[in-house]
C-alpha cells in the first residue's frame, strides 16, 4: 500500500524538513508563512511536494494536505514530529491485519505534558474513547474520507477561532459516518516538545473554548461531560480557579455553540426560502 504522510507546518524551511523529521515515504507538506509557492524534491527516492500559504488555521492546513494526497493511505503529522526508520511498514501492516479499518490511531512517544493516550491493547475506538486521540497519531484510509465526505473544522484549533478540538471533532465524524476506527500498539515515532502556540494557561477563553467544542462533540449531554472533564482533571485545571467558575465559563461556551449554531441554522433557512 502506498503511504503518504500529510504535514502540517509553520514557518518553516520545507526544503530541510524531510530530513528533520526522518521522512522514509511519499508526503505532503502545507506550510504557513507569509508568502505563497510550490516546491518539489526527491528524498530518499521519494516525491516531497510542498504547499506554502498565507492563511492561518490547522484545519484549512490539513484539509489542504488531505485535497493534494493521493496515495491508498495517509498519516497526519505534525513538524515536530521524528519517524521512527519502520514507520511505514507499522502503518501497512496494521492496516492490512485489519481490513475494515478505515482509521486507525497509533503511538508516538511524546512529553508527559501533552500525553493524553497511549495504546497497550489493538482494538475499536469508540464513542466513548474517541476523544483522547490527537491528529498527528492518526493514519486513514484516503477514498474512506472522501467517500464519507470527512474534514477538518475550520473553526477549532491553533489558528482558529476557537482554540483545539479539532482532532477531537475529525475522529467524532468518521464516528458519526459509519468509519470503522482502530487502535495499534505500534510506536511510530517521538514528538520534539515545543511550547504550545495556542496555550496561554488555564483561562476563561480555555474553559470557554472547550465548552464551544463541548456542544458540538455532547450535544445535549455537553453540560454533563463538562463536569466530568473538570472533576477528572481538577488537580490541573483548578489551581487558580474554583470548580464552579471554570463550570460557569464552559456553559457559557455551551451557550455561545447553541447561538451560533442557531444563526447558522436561520441563514441557511433564509437561503433556501430565496
């Protein structure tokens, strides 16, 4: 099976990154920049093709790397992530040992401060569990996406009006459009910590933002999973606020993710009655 890897970049120098991040397959890289422009080289006998843009937003940098890949298989990453030399191999072979997989998330070897997951067992990710997965760790199924018509949301993460979830809201759409996703054990690569660029501290726009994300990934039930992410995290979150104010900043978020999704609903109303 053919694997491309999809990066996502920021300022950086594209020409030198294949080599920065061990690259041992196909990729496509999109960089945000200042400037516009395509480059093409061979790295170790494979096409790097790389993207240069102006516009900011992770979303709008995935989805321009997932419109130009055009291999069976794609791996998201990120810039600061180094391949292990059998990356490819542990991609393929989970892929060919489970056939209906259409994604399937894998390990990378990351800071203890941004590890959310890591696989001891292969199995189904469900709806329960999907949330813990980050982009840069997952692998799909190319004509999967395309045929169940699966994106990245321009509105959540670094970039973006609201601050993360994407990751989380991509993997809740493949759920939502019958996607069979999968968990591996494999190890793929290590992540170079970096400070994060949309972290400013546990604030009112963090607890705010993830109440938005929030109504979109519970609907109904967003106001309950807010308080089980605030009690199951309250060691890390509450240092400098109290449970009920940083509850009150998320439903306030819930709020503001019901309005908009109201507006959005009266516009595309009016639209039709025109």
């Amino acid at each position: 099976m053919r694997l491309q890897v999809l990066v996502a970049a920021v300022n950086q120098d594209v020409s030198r990154l294949a080599e920065k991040m061990n690259l041992q397959t196909e990729a496509v890289i999109v960089n945000q920049c200042d400037h516009f422009a395509y480059q093409e080289y061979s790295h170790r006998g494979r096409t790097i093709r790389c993207f240069s843009m102006a516009e900011r937003g992770v979303g709008l940098n995935r989805n321009t790397a997932l419109m130009h890949a055009d291999g069976e298989l794609c791996l998201f990453s990120d810039e600061d992530i180094v391949f292990y030399p059998e990356y490819e191999k542990m991609v393929c072979s989970a892929f060919e040992q489970n056939e209906d997989a259409d994604v399937i998330s894998f390990n990378f070897k990351v800071d203890p401060r941004r590890a959310t997951y890591y696989n001891r067992k292969q199995g189904r990710i469900r709806w329960y569990n999907y949330g813990r997965y980050p982009t840069y760790a997952v692998a799909a199924r190319i004509e999967s996406l395309r045929r169940a018509n699966v994106s990245f949301s321009l509105l959540f993460g670094g970039g973006a009006r609201y601050s993360n979830g994407e990751d989380s809201l991509f993997l809740h759409d493949c759920l939502k459009k019958g996607l069979h996703l999968y968990r591996a054990t494999a190890e793929l690569g290590e992540e170079v910590y970096r400070e994060s660029t949309w972290f400013q501290g546990y604030n009112r726009k963090f607890f705010t933002d993830r109440g938005v994300l929030y109504h979109h990934l519970y609907g109904s039930l967003a106001k309950l999973f807010s308080l089980r992410f605030l009690y199951a995290h309250r060691g890390e979150l509450l240092k400098e606020t109290s449970l009920k104010s940083a509850y009150g900043m998320m439903k306030q978020g819930i709020r503001e993710g019901k309005d908009r999704n109201g507006l959005q609903g009266e516009s595309f109303r009016k639209q039709e009655r025109l």
